[in-house]
C-alpha cells in the first residue's frame, strides 16, 4: 500500500489543494452551502471525465518514455505536466476566445469570469476545427502503432495480423486518415468543411513533423555516438508527447462545458484528472507494468484510434463524453484482463523475460 501510495501522494495533495480552492471559490461568489457542494461535485465528476479519457494517453506516454533517457523523462514529468495542466486547460480556451473574438486575452478571462455564457458559445464554436486537428492526430497516433512492420504480438489476432500485412505499404495510415477527413467533410457546409480539412491536414502534418524531427536528432545523436560523444536527448519524444497530450485534452475541455461553463471550475476540475494521469503515467513506467501485460498496449492505442475517429465525426455529429470514455475504458480493461490470461497460461517466466527486454 506504502508503495503504491509514494505514486500518487503528490495527485492527492493537489487534488485535496483543489477541492479547498474550489469551496473557497464556492463559497466566495454564491455564498451558498448547496451552491458550493454542486460546484464540488462538478469538479469530482470533471476529474472523472478527464481520467476516463486520458488513461489511455498514460499509456501512450509510458510506452514512449520508457525509450526516452532519464533526464527527459524528468523533464517531461516535470514541465510537461505544467505545459499540460496550466496550458492546455487554462491557457489553450482562453486563447481560443481571444483568437475567435478578436479580443486581448485580460478581455477572455474577464468573459469567462462575467459572460460565461459567451465564453462557452465561442469557445463551442471553434469544436470544427479542434475536432479536425485533434481526430487527425490521434487517429495517425493509433494507426502507426499497429502499421508497424516488425509487430509479432497481436491482440485482436485476425484483425492487427491482416492489419500488419498491409505495413510495408508506404504511408498508407496517411490514407486512411485523409480518406475519413474527406468523408466526414462531404457532410458538412462549404465553410465547416474548409475549416475542418485544413485543421485535419494540419493535424496529419504536425504527426509527421513531430517525427521528422525525432528521426533527425536521433540520427544527429547517432553520429555524435560514433565519434565518441555521449549525448542523449529525448527533445523529439517530449514534442510528440506535448502534442499528443494537447490533443487528448481538446476532447476534454470541450466535454467540460456539458457539466459548466466557468473557467475556474472546469480548471480545476481537468488538473486533478491531468496529475493523476501523471502519477499513473509514472507508475506504469517505474514499475514496468507494460512488460508485464502485453496486450494492454493494444488496448490502449484501440481506444486512441476510437477516440480520434470519434472526434473527427463529432464535427457533425456530437458523442456524449460519457460514451467516449466508456468505450476507451472497456477497451482498456478487456486488453488488461486478456493480458492476465496470457500471464496465467504461460507463466512468470515470459513475463520476466519481457521486463528484462523492456528494461
């Protein structure tokens, strides 16, 4: 229990911090018991909704920094959890209301504090082209995982192997991805669907670039080796991380607005989701637990795939957050519960042997 406890201490700190500031909040601008306890609960209910559909993305950031050198894992644990609490919860709807309404971002903030009404219907207005960019990205996050060519450990056997088989072709998760961009854009008005495509292309070119530029300082990286020089960086993976977590967030904050429409509120509530994603993000890495249920990956990048094709059809048609954050957790939870069968069938030494090789 101590163990487990020593991962999420800093979440329960935080996360007891927020509850205090949001009673004060309470408190302080309704001067009413009832009002103060609703507005906790919407808070616990918003962490839940950010969890639910970020578990997946702790996964994902698991399986990338356990490649990563210590130093930017720190890095990421550290100034990426404040890039993504403080940026793409605070920041990121905020600068969407100044960008939308031409406003200064004081002028966002004091809307989002006295017209909460009109920061949520700007903010709502911009869903076409968040749901483009983020639905490309994720979608190239989830399909690339299983379009690998030296992929041998299938899940969903018959689907990933026939899957796999079609690896060897040059870019075609890029066609996919373009195909249901345009599919979804036939369904749209000439000016939502202009929005949309260039927020897809840009999603698909911002996957591709976050790469390039991992395979170009690794390849730096490689010659410095050569000649002798011990560098290691993690700068590619922390980028393609940051956007990988900002597009996870967009469905989140979002969401959000279907519970409230005051920025502190929905604030406080997405940053205990957001820190407990870190803490379980830390847990899955230090403990080796990926090593240790192979198919919970698979699990994980299904539920990206789900959630990326879930949004790029939100531009038309709205998806309870609910049901998104069920499917990625069913998803999840049966690869998890697959994985123990596996463990039980052929026992703890492929296990070991796994964490041996992860390590």
């Amino acid at each position: 229990m101590q163990t487990l406890l020593r991962y999420y201490k800093f979440s329960l700190l935080f996360t007891l911090a927020c509850f205090i500031l949001a009673g004060w909040y309470g408190w302080a601008s309704t001067g009413s018991v009832t009002a103060t306890l609703g507005i906790l609960w919407i808070v616990v209910v918003l962490s839940i909704l950010e969890v639910s559909l970020s578990f997946d993305n702790a996964v994902v950031n698991a399986t990338v920094l356990r490649e990563m050198d210590p130093v930017w894992q720190r890095r990421f644990l550290t100034w990426g959890i404040l890039i993504a609490v403080f940026g793409m919860r605070i920041i990121f709807p905020i600068a969407i209301v100044s960008i939308a309404a031409s406003v200064g971002p004081l002028e966002a903030i004091n809307l989002s504090l006295n017209d909460p009404e009109e920061y949520e219907r700007i903010v709502s207005g911009a869903h076409i082209g968040i749901a483009g960019f983020g639905g490309a990205f994720l979608a190239m996050v989830g399909l690339t995982f299983f379009f690998e060519e030296d992929k041998d450990v299938h899940w969903i056997g018959v689907l990933e192997r026939t899957i796999n088989k079609f690896s060897t072709v040059p870019a075609v998760e890029i066609g996919l991805v373009l195909s249901l961009i345009y599919g979804v854009s036939t369904l749209l008005s000439p000016e939502d669907a202009l929005t949309f495509l260039t927020a897809g292309i840009l999603g698909l070119v911002t996957f591709i670039g976050v790469h390039a530029l991992g395979a170009i300082i690794e390849q730096r990286e490689a010659r410095k080796k050569a000649a002798g020089e011990i560098v290691r960086s993690g700068l590619g993976g922390f980028l393609y991380l940051e956007v990988l977590d900002a597009s996870f967030s967009f469905d989140g904050v979002i969401g959000a607005f279907a519970l409230s429409n005051n920025m502190v509120i929905i604030a406080l509530g997405l940053s205990v989701g957001a820190i407990f994603v870190r803490s379980i993000t830390i847990h899955l890495v230090q403990t080796g637990t990926l090593a240790q249920y192979r198919y919970l990956e698979h699990g994980a990048f299904w539920a990206i795939i789900v959630l990326g094709v879930i949004m790029l059809i939100s531009a038309k048609v709205h998806i309870p957050e609910t049901i998104t954050g069920l499917i990625g957790a069913i998803l999840i939870g049966l690869s998890l519960w697959w994985s123990v069968r596996h463990n039980r069938k052929f026992g703890k030494e492929e296990i070991n042997l796994a964490g041996e090789q992860a390590g």
